[in-house]
C-alpha cells in the first residue's frame, strides 16, 4: 500500500526551486496559443525571453509547459506572472497533494492525472497544474503527452465553443481532459477485477489473493486522489458565494459543478469496485474452506469404514489360547466376509443418508 513518508527537506532559503519528480531527463519546453473568436496565432517553440511580446491580454492566452526540470524557465514564468515562490515550489514538488489555491487575482490549481501502465497492474502518476490570471492560462506537466491533443485541434479548428470563451472555460477543459485518465484507469482496473474474479472460482492458486490485494491498494490510492480533487472543486463554489473572485465568470461556474458531479460519480463507482472486490476476497476464502471441509469430510469418511474393521482385526489380533475362531478351518474366510459384507452396508447406509 502507498504511504505517505517523511522526507527531510534541504535547508536552503525558501526562493530556492528544486523539480522533486522522476522525469529527470525530460527538456522543458513551451507551447503558446494566443486566440479569440476571430483569430488564432501558434508559437510551437516558445521562450521565456518571448514572454513580454507574444501575450495580448485582450484574448484567451494558453501556455503550456512541457518538462519541469528548468528551474530556471518555470521561475521567469512566476516572474512575469507575478506568482510567490510557494505556488512555484507546489508545481515543482509532486508529493503534493491535490489543492486549489486563490492569491490576489492568481487562481492555482493542482492535480494528479493517474494512468494504467501496460501490461502491468501499476498506476503511474503524473502531477499537472495551473496557474490562472487576466487571461492567460498556464499549464505545466512534467512529460509530454497527448491529454489535451483534443483541446488543442479544436482551438485550431474552431470547434465547439472553446474560442468564444474566456480562459476559465478553456481550464474546465483541461481538467475534464485529466479527469477522463481517471475513467481509463478504473476501466482498466475493473477489467483486471473481472477476469480475477473469474478465475478465483476455479482456482485456488494463492497468488490470487496477492492480486485481489493488489487491486484493492489501487482503488484505494485512486480514491485518496479524487477526494482532494472533489474538494477543490466543491471550493469554487464558494469563490461564486463570496464574488470576490473575478478569474472565472459566473456563468462558467456550472462547467466546474460538472466535474464535482463526475468526482462523485468516481468516488461512487470506485466504492463498488471495493465492494465487488471484497465479495471476491471473501468468496476465495470461502471456496477454500468449502475444499478443505470436502477433504476433512472425505478422510472422515473413509476413517469410518475402517473404524469396525481395525476394531475385529484387533480382537483377532490378541492371539489368546482359548479362541475357538483360531482354530476353526473356515473362520479366516467367514471372518473376511463378514468384514467386506460390514463395508459395504456401511456404504449404503452413509450412501442413502447422502453424507458423502
């Protein structure tokens, strides 16, 4: 199972800036689409030295940031942005936990997109954030990947309303883009539960109840990365009671009650597959006593049938002078008879009383 473990932190001044992830390897770069209804303009090799030019705040601005381990890029990023060293140190430092922050006129967003690994019952777990102000929309991941390919051709193509809208509703798509990794990975994960429960009704193979366990720790470790997420969401709420929060327009409110509905209908479907789970665990122990009753009521059984036969062996066995049985020419074969004819009617008793 996950644990959350203690790391020491260095002891360094609080501005310093340090990528915690494993994509170590991974170039930073950016990506600029500047768009409005009627225009759009696509800067595929952008630099933090372009980021005074290449913004009009007039339109919707998305940078997305592929690769975290220049420290360097992500802080002219936060300088530009006006953003504190602390959100900057939350997009670096992906122990963190799901969040959503608001400072000044900075809405920060951060979440955990969790994918299957192939051919693997492992998750892996990549940390996006957000950063949000006057337009302009920031999204940094640590690898490149194609979470929101879609996003993009619509942007280009003019699809559906995402270039008559402002920035808010361009980081609802994002976060749905995210969230439907967590529909792949339950899927995949249901499907692993499935042919497990198959095969655990006829199997008593041990290393079923590992993978049984297996799944459960990944439902559960799926289940600690909505929670935070359906929290966050549920916080915005509140940004539309308080109307001190202009970032997100009011009619784009009911976008992010959506995906607080879809939270619930993960955390409502993980639930079951707990559930289902559980069923599968007590099932493969039940089918195990169930086999090892078989077992102790088959050796019961047969300890039976040979109970009154070793009982007439041991009286024969004694060897006393005085038994008439010993010495009678055809005792040996009544005797074995009379021990075959016990057996069988013994059968036929525990036969009709249908106990084996």
């Amino acid at each position: 199972m996950r644990k959350i473990k203690y790391k020491k932190g260095k002891k360094v001044q609080p501005t310093f800036l340090d990528y915690t992830g494993i994509h170590k390897q991974t170039k930073t770069e950016m990506q600029l689409f500047v768009y409005d209804t009627d225009d759009l303009t696509e800067y595929n090799e952008f630099n933090q030295n372009q980021l005074g030019k290449c913004f009009e705040l007039s339109k919707v601005n998305w940078l997305n940031i592929h690769g975290l381990n220049d420290t360097e890029v992500i802080k002219s990023v936060g300088d530009f942005l006006k953003v504190d060293n602390f959100m900057l140190g939350d997009i670096l430092n992906t122990t963190k936990r799901t969040k959503l922050d608001e400072y000044h006129d900075i809405l920060f967003f951060n979440i955990k997109s969790l994918l299957p690994i192939e051919n693997t019952d492992n998750i892996s777990v990549e940390q996006i954030s957000f950063l949000l102000k006057n337009g302009i929309l920031v999204s940094f991941q640590e690898k490149r990947s194609d979470f929101f390919t879609h996003i993009r051709e619509r942007i280009r193509t003019h699809s559906g309303i995402v270039r008559d809208k402002k920035a808010d509703y361009l980081l609802y798509l994002l976060l749905d883009a995210v969230m439907e990794n967590f529909y792949i990975t339950i899927e995949n994960e249901e499907s692993s539960v499935e042919k497990l429960i198959d095969v655990s009704k006829t199997s008593t193979n041990p290393e079923i109840l590992e993978q049984i366990e297996k799944h459960r720790d990944n439902f559960n470790f799926l289940k600690r990365s909505i929670i935070p997420l359906r929290d966050s969401l549920y916080s915005i709420k509140s940004m539309k009671d308080d109307d001190v929060f202009n970032a997100i327009e009011s009619e784009n409110y009911s976008f992010f009650s959506r995906l607080h509905q879809k939270c619930l209908e993960l955390l409502e479907q993980i639930e079951y597959d707990l559930t289902s789970l559980e069923s599968a665990s007590s099932f493969y122990f039940s089918t195990q006593n169930q086999k090892l009753n078989q077992v102790m009521k088959t050796l019961t059984v047969v300890s039976v049938f040979f109970m009154p036969l070793t009982f007439i062996v041991g009286i024969y066995g004694m060897n006393f002078d005085n038994m008439p049985e010993l010495h009678w020419k055809y005792g040996y074969f009544y005797v074995i008879g009379f021990m075959f004819l016990l057996l069988f009617g013994m059968i036929y008793y525990f036969k009709k009383k249908k106990w084996y």
